[in-house]
C-alpha cells in the first residue's frame, strides 16, 4: 500500500523524517520503493548463487534458469498464500492481482519457489540439496534487503514500547497518530544478516550436502518466531478453537524440524561427499 510516513527513532538521536513509500512515477504509475528493494534483494540473491555455485561446476547459464523459473512462481506463491489466508478482503480477480496494493507472503514464496528448484534441480541432475547449499543464503539474504522495502511502506512494525531501539512512527496505519513500535522490519533484517554470515563462514567445515541448507531455514524459523510475535499485522489460523499466527507456528515447526535434523546427523558424525558437477564443454 502505497503512503507517507513520518519516521523517527529517538533513542538513536534521530527527529521524525518523511519516507515517501513512492520512489518516482512513470506518467500515471506510481513505482514503489518496495519493489525496487524486493527486485535489488532477489538480483543479490542470483549474483549470490552464481558466485558460490561456480567452484561446483554450476554455470551461470544453470543458475538463470533455475531463477527466471523459481522467481516468478515463487511471487505467485507468496501472493496466493496471501490471498488463501484473507479470502474476506478478496471480491474480484482484480483484487486478487492487484499485487500493488499490498500483500505478499514469504511462507507461500518459499514453499512454490523451493518445489520449483526441485523440479529443475532434477531435470538438471543436481542433486536439490546441495543446490539448497548454495542459494539458500542468497535466499536469506534478499530477505534482509527485503525488509527495508517494509520500511519505505510504514508498515509490518510491532507492538508499542519505550525500548531504547524503539521507532516513531505516523502515517495511516497509525491513524496519522504518533506511535512508538519495535521496528520489526529492522530486528528481521539485522538477523538474517547475521545467518548469512554464519552461513558462509560454514561452508569450509560442512560435511554434507543440505547442511547450509538445514542450518539457513533453522536460523530463520527461530528469528522469525519471536519477530512475528512481536507483530501487530500477523495473519492468524484457527486450530482447535485457538487464534495462533499463521507465521509463528510455521516458523516454529521449520526450526524444530531443521535443527533436530541437523543434531541428528551430526551426533552420527554422518559425512558425504559433496557433489561436484562435471565440467561442460566450452562452447
């Protein structure tokens, strides 16, 4: 959704500043900030890939292919995660289409993007593990750079504190109100960058393929657990007659299952060799 905010964290020392969420116009479009942060994020995440795939005999030319499939779905995966979890907001197929007006889902991103680089993955005959290895931080990553695009919007922020980190902010979803939140966006970001690092300094001592992998969706379940708990625009599912955010208890089970399998292998000591793809002739 498109607005202006006026934005300020006073434990840092900075006064209210206006973040217009319109980055400039085309004649009558409106180009946003958000998509020019969501697009850098997942152009980092590709060059990314491209960098740590080549010393396993991945080309370039393989990693474009996997993201013109897996980018495009995955949007449509995250949209239509969205639209499935607030059907009551939807009353047209435009609306449902009208990805300007808000509403992206990473849980919907991550589920159509993944089955579609395992599909190519194995078209491709790499085995889908270790390409997780190799893009996941990448993946990780473009959501950190993603983030700031909440930023530019005013938007996904949480609960009212006076923590010292704390985020002023005015504009419609305040009700033009002041408000000091925890800048969810920023505690999201600051961790994920955090994972990508750990993430990298791993590769010289991982034992198998989809260690990277295992240890990168971990790190952000538990992240994402206490961020989304803290978020006042959280999407709720009905279990058993309970209210619980839709992302909190996806992002719990991704941290139980992924860290539980990550102890399991490594109190076995389990080693493999690492896949390597045999080199293509030089056109």
């Amino acid at each position: 959704m498109l607005r202006i905010s006026e934005i300020s964290f006073p434990g840092f020392g900075i006064d209210f500043f206006k973040v217009d969420s319109v980055a400039f116009s085309i004649g009558s479009i409106d180009i946003a900030w958000y998509a020019i942060i969501i697009t850098f994020g997942m152009v980092l995440a590709v060059l990314y890939t491209i960098y740590r795939a080549k010393p396993y005999n991945i080309t370039t030319d393989d990693i474009i292919d996997f993201a013109l499939f897996t980018i495009p779905i995955g949007v449509i995966g995250a949209r239509l995660y969205y639209v499935l979890s607030k059907l009551e907001n939807f009353h047209s197929i435009k609306d449902v289409f009208n990805i300007r007006g808000g509403g992206l889902a990473i849980y919907g991103g991550i589920i159509a993007g993944g089955i579609t680089v395992i599909v190519v993955a194995l078209k491709k005959k790499i085995p889908p593990l270790a390409l997780g290895d190799y893009c996941t931080p990448g993946v990780i990553l473009a959501q950190a750079v993603g983030r700031w695009g909440n930023f530019a919007n005013g938007e996904a922020f949480g609960y009212e504190t006076d923590i010292f980190c704390r985020m002023g902010l005015k504009n419609s979803l305040t009700n033009y109100e002041i408000m000091y939140v925890h800048p969810t966006f920023l505690y999201e970001s600051l961790w994920n960058i955090a994972g990508f690092i750990i993430a990298n300094l791993m590769f010289k001592h991982r034992k198998y393929d989809g260690e990277i992998f295992l240890f990168v969706f971990a790190w952000y379940g538990l992240g994402r657990f206490f961020v989304e708990g803290m978020r006042t625009d959280s999407l709720y599912m009905n279990i058993f007659g309970l209210e619980l955010r839709t992302s909190q208890v996806l992002a719990a089970i991704l941290f139980i299952v992924c860290t539980s399998v990550l102890i399991y292998l490594r109190v076995k000591k389990f080693e493999k060799p690492l896949f390597v793809a045999a080199k293509k002739n030089d056109k």
